[in-house]
C-alpha cells in the first residue's frame, strides 16, 4: 500500500523509513519549513541508532501546499497541538476512500481526525518505540533495530480487512504492532503511563531508567496512577491493565524497554517547545471534572509543567 506521513519529525520519519525500508512506498508531508529545507539541502534524512552508525537515507519530502499524492493510509505524527493546523493545511489532499493511522501521545487527536476522515477508517493506537529529532534532517531511531512495539486499535472496535492489511505491513517494517479491540481502554493506558514517566521526568530533566531508581518513583506513580484510574471508572472506561500491572507497565517500560530515553516531552522542554501535558495530565484532570471527580495530584502536576515552560523564558 502507499503510505503518506504527515509530521515529518522524530515517530513520523521512523515510521515512514522502516515501511519505505520494508518495500513500501511512502512519502512525507512536514509543517516544520527547516526540517523540509534540511532534508531537501542533504538530499535525505541522517539517521542514526543510539548515536551511532549514522547515515543519509533519501526520502520525499513537501509541504502541504506543494504534496500532490493520493496514499492509501495516512500516518499523522504531529505533536498535539500542531495538529490542528496540520490537518487544515493538508484538508485538499484527503478523500474518503483514505484511511488514518496514529499513534500520538495524549488524547485529543481522534476528535480532530474525525473532522477530515470517515471515522471507520480512523486507526489509532499506542507506541512504545522511542525516537529523537536531533535537528532538522537527523533523527535517531533509539534501540535496536525491531526494538519498540505498538498497539493498533480501530475507533470502532472492529477491525476490517484495510486494518489487518496494514497491520502486516507494520509487522514487515518491524514496527511490532498488536491488534486490539479496546480503544478507550488502550489509549488510556498510555495516557496513564505518559502522565507518570513523561511528565515526571520531564520536570526533573532524568531518563526512564533514572526516574525508577529514586526511592520516591513508586509512590509517585502509584498516587497518579490511583486518581487516573478513579476518573477512568466515573467515565466508563475499561482499562487492559489492573492499577498493579499499570505500575508493572510503567517499571517495564523503565527499567527494560526504554531506559536511556528522555520521554518526548522533556525533549520539547529541553528545546523551549510547549509539551503536550494539556492532552495527558490535563486530560485525565479535565475529563475528571466531568464525572465531579477532582484528579488534583495530575493538575497540579500540570501546572508544575506550565509553571517549568514558563520559567524558560528567563534562563
Ligand atoms: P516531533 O516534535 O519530533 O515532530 C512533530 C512535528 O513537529 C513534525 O512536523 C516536526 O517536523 C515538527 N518539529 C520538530 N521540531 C520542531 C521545532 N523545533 N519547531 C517546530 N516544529 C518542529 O514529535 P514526535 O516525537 O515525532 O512525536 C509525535 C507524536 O508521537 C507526539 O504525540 C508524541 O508524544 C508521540 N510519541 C513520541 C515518541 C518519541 O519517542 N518521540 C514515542 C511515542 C509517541
């Protein structure tokens, strides 16, 4: 099938370069001028593993405005916040017969994916890989090669022949995907685990394998996990995981499968970016208050967020 990434940045290049490595045809279609003008000035995107083997690997890169494709399937990897904007400078390019894959952090995105697309054809999902921009044109695909995996659910719950045909196309770019049929409860897992490593380590600047050493992580966790899990029976919501093996989880992804990463919100703290903490612990606060529920550990979480992106304005 042919696939178009839109959000051409850390997820978005890694994806689109293990199908376009599998076989696949993809193109890319970025928001971000310098990251197109990079890639087109070197003639392809540097990527590296851990910082090593660094090497160009050519792809096809527009804006919006400039893309002329008709794909099969779109992966969208913007932040949440750009997406928005994103999808009205694409709105030309897409058409029923299109479908919609992404994996984004937070919540948020569905709602405005449903504005451009049949909302059968929406395919979200959770990834466990971890990537990094370095810049505009380099990228680092973190871990081994096959490292990472991911979980893909269909908004309706009920996979078509379409989502399993992509489905083994992930699988043949080794992006290790699962299928399941529990979207509110899939996507919430991942928001409770980001709402924990992401935002912790964002506040403290320390890696996943860092954050799990302190003596304090599993309180920490444990508190925030205990409100999200509260707002998620008020609201209906069946989670996969126990509140234990959502603890379980986050000590996974710690300690074993994601160590060395700095989550994808310290790397917007770190290069004075917004983060997306509005779409995770604001999210689980927010929708809280729609059931009389105050989740007030994840606000004041939040704020502390705020409150860190505010004081980068004075360093
Ligand atoms: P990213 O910031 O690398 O890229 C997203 C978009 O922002 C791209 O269009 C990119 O070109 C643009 N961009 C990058 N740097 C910019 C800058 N300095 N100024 C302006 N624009 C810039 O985001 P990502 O890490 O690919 O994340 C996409 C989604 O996937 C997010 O929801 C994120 O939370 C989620 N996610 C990320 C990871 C990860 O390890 N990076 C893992 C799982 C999920």
């Amino acid at each position: 099938m042919k696939y178009t990434v839109l959000g051409a940045g850390a997820m978005g290049l890694r994806y689109g370069i293990l199908l376009q490595e599998a076989g696949f045809e993809v193109d890319f279609v970025d928001i971000w001028d310098k990251q197109i003008a990079a890639v087109k000035q070197q003639n392809g995107v540097f990527v590296s593993r851990d910082g090593a083997n660094k090497h160009l690997v050519p792809i096809n890169i527009s804006s919006p405005e400039d893309y002329q494709g008709d794909p099969d399937v779109w992966i969208v990897f913007t932040k949440q916040m750009q997406l928005a904007d994103a999808l009205k400078r694409s709105q030309h390019l897409f058409n029923d017969k299109q479908y919609v894959v992404t994996a984004m952090n937070g919540m948020g995105h569905i709602e405005k994916l449903n504005q451009y697309f049949d909302s059968n054809k929406v395919i979200s999902g959770t990834a466990m890989i971890a990537t990094v921009l370095n810049g505009p044109g380099d990228v680092d695909f973190m871990g081994a090669s096959g490292a990472g995996s991911m979980n893909v659910v269909n908004q309706n719950e009920k996979p078509d022949e379409m989502t399993k045909k992509i489905v083994e196309e992930f699988s043949k770019a080794n992006l290790n995907p699962k299928l399941t049929t529990n979207f509110q409860g899939t996507l919430m897992a991942k928001v409770i685990l980001n709402s924990v490593c992401n935002t912790l380590c964002t506040m403290f600047g320390i890696k996943m394998g860092e954050f799990i050493q302190a003596p304090t992580a599993e309180k920490l966790s444990k508190q925030l996990i205990d409100e999200a899990f509260d707002v998620c029976e008020r609201a209906g919501i069946t989670l996969l995981n126990t509140r234990e093996q959502e603890w379980q989880a986050i000590k996974y992804a710690s300690t074993t499968a994601m160590p060395l990463h700095f989550p994808s919100m310290y790397q917007d703290m770190d290069k004075n970016r917004p983060t997306e903490v509005d779409y995770i612990n604001g999210y689980i606060y927010d929708l809280g208050l729609k059931y009389h529920y105050e989740a007030s550990t994840h606000d004041f979480l939040r704020n502390l967020v705020h409150l860190a992106e505010f004081s980068k304005d004075f360093d």
